[in-house]
C-alpha cells in the first residue's frame, strides 16, 4: 500500500493527537491489519493489537473479545458499508478515529485491483459526527489537516487549504 510513498505527514498529525489524549499504558484495539502507523505506535511505547482483516461489517469478534482501554480506528471506516455497527459494538470507553474527507472535486477513491481498498463512504465532518454520536460516542476534540500533492493542476492547487483528514477523540457517552 505505501510502495511509492509514505505518509509521514499523516502518521506525523495522527501520532501527536493520540499522544495528546492516550497514555502509553492505556491498551489499544487498532481496527484494521498491522500497517506501518501501528508499528509506529509500538515504538513510541503504545500496547497495540490490531485486528485480523476480519470484514468488520459482519465480523465484529475482535471488537467484542478485546479487553482494550482505546480503540483507534485511522483511515478504516470509509471501507465499512455499515461503519454504525462496529461503532456500536466496541467496549473501550475512548475512541481515537480518522477518516479522509470528502472532497467536492475528486471522486471516492476505488482500487481497481484490491477490493478491500475503496473507499465506500467519504465522510464530510459532520456525518462523521452524526454517525460517532448515533453509535453512543461524545466527541472531545477534532482536528483537519490538509495533505497537498506534488502536481501542477486545478484539483492539487485546492489540496493546498481544503482540508483532507478529520481526527476525532470521542468518549463512550454514560446514560445517567
């Protein structure tokens, strides 16, 4: 997935806003296989386990057998066709998810080759919301970043201030 090029500014953005709001002996689920930003985590002294390339639309064994402080979910809810129902199941009472924004002037992106690499939803940052809050969550803290690409052109020179990443820090809401 990263052949041609790494991330590092994503992973950079994503790494500092779960430092700002999980410890390093707080427990994490990260929902998806193990990639290059779990490995990431590891290093800096996070407990990390991911989950097994389960279909987390129909397979929620992960989420329900975890034990888990967190769950951190990045860049794996806009593959789910039903993100509601995974987001309902987990037991963590912290959430640290990113998606990619949707944007106006560019198609939801669909691998030709690998079906589990399209994207089925891209989220605008309110339905993201909508859907944290539907599924029991309050969210704490957002944060957007924009992620420009090397390229002359109409579409890279809007990636240069139209936010692409949306971040969330959510705690499970408590019924009082």
């Amino acid at each position: 997935m990263y052949e041609n090029s790494f991330p590092s500014k994503r992973f950079k953005h994503t790494l500092d806003f779960l430092k700002k709001h999980v410890s390093p002996n707080e427990r994490i689920l990260d929902l998806g296989v193990e990639n290059p930003l779990s490995k990431i985590m590891r290093s800096e002294g996070y407990s990390t386990e991911n989950t097994k390339g389960e279909d987390l639309d129909k397979d929620f064994s992960s989420v329900l057998n975890s034990d888990a402080d967190v769950v951190t979910a990045f860049e794996i809810f806009e593959h789910l066709l039903a993100p509601l129902n995974v987001l309902s199941q987990i037991k963590a009472n912290k959430l640290v998810a990113s998606i990619p924004l949707r944007l106006w002037f560019s198609p939801a992106y669909r691998s030709k080759t690998d079906p589990w690499d399209r994207h089925y939803h891209e989220f605008e940052d309110w339905q993201f919301n909508w859907l944290l809050e539907k599924a029991g969550w309050e969210i704490k803290e957002t944060k957007k970043w924009t992620h420009p690409v090397k390229k002359i052109g109409f579409r890279p020179f809007l990636r240069l201030f139209t936010p692409r990443y949306y971040i969330v820090y959510a705690i499970r809401k408590t019924d009082n």
